[in-house]
C-alpha cells in the first residue's frame, strides 16, 4: 500500500463515523478483489499506478470494469499522482459518488 493509499483508508475508515459508512479495504467481489468498496452505495474505489497505463492492463481494468457494473457497482478509479497531487480532490469525489456532497454544497465550501 503507498503512503497515498494509506492516507485515503485512514480517511475512508472515518466516513463510518461521520456518514454511517462502512468502507471495506481489499474486499472481494466475485473474481475480483476491490481495493476499496462500499457495498451499501454499491461503489468500488481502485487506486491505479503508472502500470495501470499499459494497453495490456488498460484492456484487464476495462473488463474488471465492465463485470463490476454488470453487478450494479460503480467504478471509480483514481491515480496515485491524484492522490499526492489533489488528495482533498479525491475525497470529494468519492463522496459526491457516496451522495455526501454535491455540486451546490461543493460551490458553497469554496
């Protein structure tokens, strides 16, 4: 797990606390392993790395992708660059996906 990773679990474990989620880490779904999921908002969270850009794995996450969203997940990835970059960006994006924040109240907190 990278120093990105570990930071969004410590923050992705509080939304318990705070929203009444629970967020699971390396969870199994069917064939596949999420790196993180809320099965209550059916929402897999994928933390991607640079060999994520390579067609071979690009075509593997397309498929992982398409049998997620057959099962009613939705599939949200994001970067490791995002996540040292624009890490509050991240989390925002995950609870706008999670219905905990949206556009209006996003304007509002700027």
């Amino acid at each position: 797990m990278t120093d990105g990773e570990r930071r969004l679990w410590s923050e992705l474990r509080e939304f318990r606390h705070h929203f009444d989620i629970h967020v699971r880490r390396q969870v199994p779904i069917g064939p596949y392993i999420a790196d993180f999921a809320v099965h209550s908002k059916k929402l897999v969270i994928e933390i991607d790395g640079e060999f994520h850009q390579v067609p071979e794995r690009m075509s593997r996450d397309e498929k992982r992708d398409r049998w997620l969203r057959s099962q009613g997940y939705h599939v949200i990835r994001i970067s490791t660059g995002d996540l040292e970059q624009a890490f509050d960006g991240c989390v925002e994006e995950i609870m706008r996906a999670l219905g905990l924040m949206d556009e209006e109240n996003l304007a509002k907190t700027d």
